[in-house]
C-alpha cells in the first residue's frame, strides 16, 4: 500500500485511527443471535470474528479450489460495519429487509469515508463485491455469513428460531445460497436443519 | 488444503465444527480494557476482531514492507484461543505473567488439538510463531495487540490504567517492542502516552 498523495502522513495516520476508534461501536450492535454458553445475544464484532475463524477452517470445502482467503477474510472483517448505523436485520424480519439496502449504502459512505480515499474506496469495493455475491469469494464469504448463526441456534437449541417462531422452510429458504459458496457445508447444514425439527427446536 | 488422510470426511468436518462450536467460549473471556461508548469490559473475540481491523488499516506501517498480511491476519484471528482455558492476563499483573505460558502451552494443546491434526498442527505452528515474535509478520501481528488496547485506553480517559494505577513507565516498558513492528506507529502512540500523562489520564 502507498501513502495517498493527497494527504500529509500525520493527518493520514490521524484518519486511520479516527476509523479505528469509530469501528469500536461494531461491538455494541446486537444480534438475534445468542452464545452457546450464557445465551446472551452475541454482537456484529464477535460475529465477524467467528466468521474468520470459520473461513481459515472450512475454506477447504468452498465450491472453487485455491480461493484468495485473504479476501474473502477482508470481506468477513468489514461486511458489517455499515451495521453500526443501519443496525442488524435480523434475517427473517421481511420490513426491516426492505429499507436494508438503502440504509447500508448511506452507512458505508459515511463509515468508510472516514479513512483516507484510498483506502476508502479498498473497502467500499470489497463491501460492494461482497454484497453483490458474484465472486466465487464473496459466494463463499456470504456462505460462513449464513452457516455461523444457524451453527449457534443449532447449538443453543434453536433460540433465535424459538423466540421469533421461525420455521424450517423459511431458515431453508433464506440459507440455500449457502450451496452457491459451498455444497459439500450446505448438505451438512441441510442434515443439521432436519435434525433441528426432529428434536423440536425448529418447527417444521 | 486437503483432507486429512487419517480421517473420513464425516468425521474431519464434524472436528471442525465441533471446534468452530468449542471457540464461542472466546466472546465469554473478558480483558481490562473498556469499549469506547459503554465503557464495558471488552472479550477476547471483539479484541481479536479489531486486531484484524488494524493490521488491515495500519499494514503500510510495518517495518519491513510486503509483508504477508495473510499470516498477520491469520495470528490475529487465533491468538488469544488459548486464553479459553487459560484466562486473560492483564499486562500489568506481574504474578499471573510468571504461569502465564504453561498455562497456555496446555490450553494450546487442548484447544488446537480438538482440530484434525493437520490444522491442528498448522494453527499451533502459528500461535508458537506470533509467541516467538521473531519473523516481521509476528513482530508486526505483536505491535498490533499492544497498539489496540493502548488506543482504547487513551479514548476512554485511561480506564483501565486508572483503575490499576499503572504508571507511563510501565506502560512504555510494556509497549515499546511495537517498535520491532513498527517505528512509525511507535512514535506516534509515544506521543500518545506523553500526551495521556499531560491530560492526567496516566500517572507519570
């Protein structure tokens, strides 16, 4: 990486940090989502944590071989920043997901506009292409961003999916692109569902 | 990546699971450092997170340039796992520093060994390289841990170095191997100190 021009280095620096201090907020936005051992709701930087984790992990079973982990780790570390103004969604909330988008957008201008331009526009393109989900790494990013909560709610006896009242056709309905980033963790995630409704801690 | 000869595939992907479910524990590991907002105790899994966030945004600043990112990422991402069993030890605590590797030489043991032992074996490779902090990527991945806290610190009036009554020179011996990894941001955060001292937020 090269110094922009348009900035002096202490007033880049300054930036880079200011961003730094902003981002913090990432850890007080809440998900749906609660942890395995006190079941408190987990938040968006410990959820992009474990989306790192569970990236260097399973990267082995994503559906194109000798993917660039490096971006699709980016991706994982920056996806939800836009979250510390638009807020979580929760994934099965239809009103919520209908002003997401414009909400985002709005929140990636301002939040990565914080850094010098250079590096602003790094992480703008890296959010677009993750959410445009086109790229075999954004598919596979975007398919760790789905298997993540449901592995938590699989192993905190189906909480969110209980508290919502959600059923199995729609947790099938909205994780399926899961396949488009890898099949071979779609099918267990598939076997993992079912399981879920047979225990009755997802209704069918 | 390839599977494991040792294993069958049911078996290698139900390992990983299990320890991707095992590493939630992380979000329950809790430092002396405080969000910038709330002012809560911030865990081991949003710290790991920001570390990544960091190194991303500060990655210019390494001593040695084209450094491999990956690898600062990926020590960044693991690094504290063995704090699960081991507990977080505050920097400043003299007794816990003394037990602090045997003790997280057994939760490495533990914690990378639930891994099949491929990824066991690479995941314990880089926590032993990120301890050493002998290659630029660990000296660099080193300077990014010390920086982060140190950041958080100065945004919240010295929280944590009030409550322990942790004086500059502590906090100077304790940082200044960040200059191993980077000259640059050790003089800036240098300057930071000085300036947490002049505001009262550090005894000097």
């Amino acid at each position: 990486m090269q110094s922009s021009p348009a900035l002096p280095s202490a007033e880049r620096l300054a930036r880079q940090i200011a961003f730094i201090v902003e981002v913090d907020r990432l850890k007080d936005v809440f998900r749906q989502t609660v942890l395995t051992q006190t079941r408190r709701a987990e938040n968006d930087a410990e959820h992009s944590w474990h989306l790192c984790l569970c990236a260097l992990v399973l990267a082995e079973y994503a559906n194109k071989p000798g993917l660039d982990i490096l971006r699709v780790l980016k991706m994982a570390i920056i996806h939800d920043l836009v979250e510390i103004d638009a807020g979580d969604t929760f994934a099965y909330d239809a009103t919520g997901m209908a002003t997401q988008s414009e909400r985002e957008n709005r929140a990636a201008d301002r939040i990565f506009g914080l850094l010098p331009p250079d590096q602003a526009d790094e992480f703008r393109t890296l959010w677009n292409e993750f959410e445009a989900r086109e790229t075999p790494e954004a598919k596979f990013a975007a398919a760790i961003d789905r298997l993540q909560p449901v592995i938590l709610n699989i192993h905190t006896q189906g909480h969110a999916w209980q508290k919502h009242g959600v059923t199995s056709d729609r947790v099938i309905a909205r994780n399926q692109h899961i396949a488009q980033g890898s099949q071979t963790l779609w099918e267990y995630l598939s076997k993992s569902i079912e399981h879920a409704v047979q225990t009755g801690h997802l209704k069918k």
